[in-house]
C-alpha cells in the first residue's frame, strides 16, 4: 500500500491573515460596485494589466534571468536581478510622465523638468552601482575560493 504524501502544513496563525485579506477585497469590490465608476473601463484596464504582465513583462524577466544565469558569474547574479528590478521598477512608476500622460501645454509647471533624461541618468546609476556590487562580489568570492 502506497502511502499519500500530505500538503505541507504551515503554523496555525499564517491563516490570520486570510480574514483582513477577504476583508479588504469584500470593501473594495463594494467601492468599485458603489462608486460612479465605469465599469467597462474597469475591466479593461484589470484584464490588459494582467494580460501585459502574463504576455510581456514575465516572459521579458524569465528570459533576462535565463540570460543573466547563463552569461554572469554566480556571484554577481543577485547585483544583477536587483538592479534590474529597480531599474524596471523606476521605468514603470516614471514611464506616464515621461510619455506626457496628463500634460497640460497651458500649465508649464506640470513637468517642468526633462524626465525622460531624468530617468534615463536615475537608471544607468543604478546598473552603475548594480555593476560595481557585482564586480566587488565576484572579485571577493574569487579570492576566498
């Protein structure tokens, strides 16, 4: 007789958080069902934002990972999947702006400053000090080894 291999049990208290979670979606799916807010336009935008990060931004991330484990050292590979999470992470909080969404040409006060360049210097200090981590990494695990 063969025995079943049981689900992996974790402690009692991990199921505290299931109450305020449930919480939470019931309140928010009452604001969305309450609220004047237009529901087609709702789900268009829940649907595309999964829909872009299932099609586009996971395979983008797995591939980058492939790619990183394949062409870097062991030792520089955590330098390298942080910085590019901030890096990526910077790119879509700022991309909005840097696109113009929301620009208004008779408020010159709304963007005033060149963001895109902004962005642009912001993200290479980051792969910058990505590099720099990563090097240090790998130098020091060469030398205790």
């Amino acid at each position: 007789m063969t025995a079943v291999a049981q689900p992996a049990r974790g402690p009692w208290w991990r199921w505290l958080f299931l109450l305020p979670g449930l919480a939470a979606v019931a309140y928010g799916g009452l604001g969305l069902v309450t609220a004047d807010v237009p529901l087609d336009a709702w789900a268009t935008w829940f649907v595309g934002s999964a829909l872009l990060h299932d099609l586009v931004i996971a395979p983008l991330w797995i591939g980058l990972g492939w790619l990183a484990a394949r062409l870097l050292p062991r030792p520089a590979l955590p330098a390298a999947v942080v910085g590019g999470a901030v890096a990526g992470v910077l790119t879509l909080v700022a991309l909005p702006f840097v696109l113009g969404f929301g620009a208004d040409p008779d408020n010159p006060s709304f963007l005033p400053h060149d963001v895109g360049r902004n962005l642009l210097l912001i993200v290479v200090g980051v792969l910058a000090a990505a590099a720099v981590w990563g090097t240090v990494a790998t130098v020091r695990a060469r030398r205790t080894s």
